[in-house]
C-alpha cells in the first residue's frame, strides 16, 4: 500500500491510514465500480474499500482501492482525486512490463508512494514457493505514472525476496 513516510520506497505499509478521517476523500460508488471493472479486479465493487491516501501534488490526492488480495499479494487501483472535490476522480493509468515490453494497466501490487520524489514502487509477490519477486518503480508525469525500472533476480533467487532499492541495478530488467 501507499506510504509517503518510507524509509525505502518498497516498504509494506499503508497511505497514510492514520490520516483524519475527513482527510480521505470519497470516491462515488459508480467511479470504483468503473475502475475495478476496467482493471479486471477480482474483487466485487460490493467488497472493495479505500486503503489509503496521500497527497499527489497540484490540488490532488491519489486515492488507492482495493482490486485484488492473494496469500501474498494484495493489488490495488489509483484514483486522483481534487483536493477540492469540485472535480470528479480519474482512475490513474500506469504502466506494466510484460512480455519484454511496456503496456498500459490500471493495477499495482502493494504500492508504495513517495510524495517528496512522486514516485511509485511496487513489489509483486511471487505466486509459488521459490519463485521471485519483481519490483517496479514509476514517475508521476502530471497525468499517469510512467515506468522507469523493472528488477526481478530471475531463477538466481533461490526463493529469497527481491533486496533492492533505486540506487541496485544487480535485476534491473528494464531499462536493459
């Protein structure tokens, strides 16, 4: 989940879930189901929930929703939302790395979000016993967020979660 005070950018903790209540804006019922409908969540618009949210910059906040929850894994959906609440929330696009290639997508695996750098990192649980993670780093461009790095130590893992920040490129995958 989302967290504008990590220590690292891939931590597992929430966007600012001890945020005031009246803090967290209210995403109309029918703006989740189009997102979880247009993500392919997993999770029914009747179990869905707002798990955190953070200031995203220029009078808007990132609003994340769950999408998905696994053993491992929990996926999610990102809204901006203005702060204002005059406007109507965007579902925010990312971008994915799948099959050797940067594609469009809607969800990310157990964000994590630094307001100071506006970047997204994300870590996607390996589905199976000594398989290995893939981490993913995005940039906020003012509309979507673009990515920039991909690591995942492949078969060399040995089962061992991915130990990566930034600043290692020892699985960096993309940019090759």
């Amino acid at each position: 989940m989302l967290s504008a005070t990590a220590v690292s950018l891939i931590v597992a903790s929430s966007l600012s879930t001890g945020a005031v209540v009246s803090d967290v804006p209210e995403l109309p019922r029918s703006a989740i189901e189009y997102g979880l409908k247009k993500a392919q969540c997993d999770i029914p618009p009747s179990k869905a929930r707002i798990v955190g949210t953070e200031w995203l910059g220029h009078g808007l906040r990132i609003v994340e929703v769950s999408c998905s929850q696994t053993d491992g894994d929990a996926g999610s959906i990102l809204f901006a939302v203005p702060a204002n609440r005059a406007g109507r929330p965007e579902l925010i696009v990312t971008e994915d790395w799948r099959d050797q290639r940067v594609v469009q997508s809607y969800r990310v695996a157990s964000p994590t979000y630094d307001r100071e750098t506006r970047t997204l990192g994300s870590v996607q649980k390996a589905a199976g016993a000594g398989d290995c993670d893939t981490v993913m780093e995005w940039k906020w461009t003012g509309w979507s967020f673009r990515l920039v790095q991909v690591a995942s130590n492949g078969v060399a893992c040995g089962g061992k979660p991915v130990e990566w920040d930034s600043s290692s490129h020892d699985w960096q995958v993309f940019p090759d």
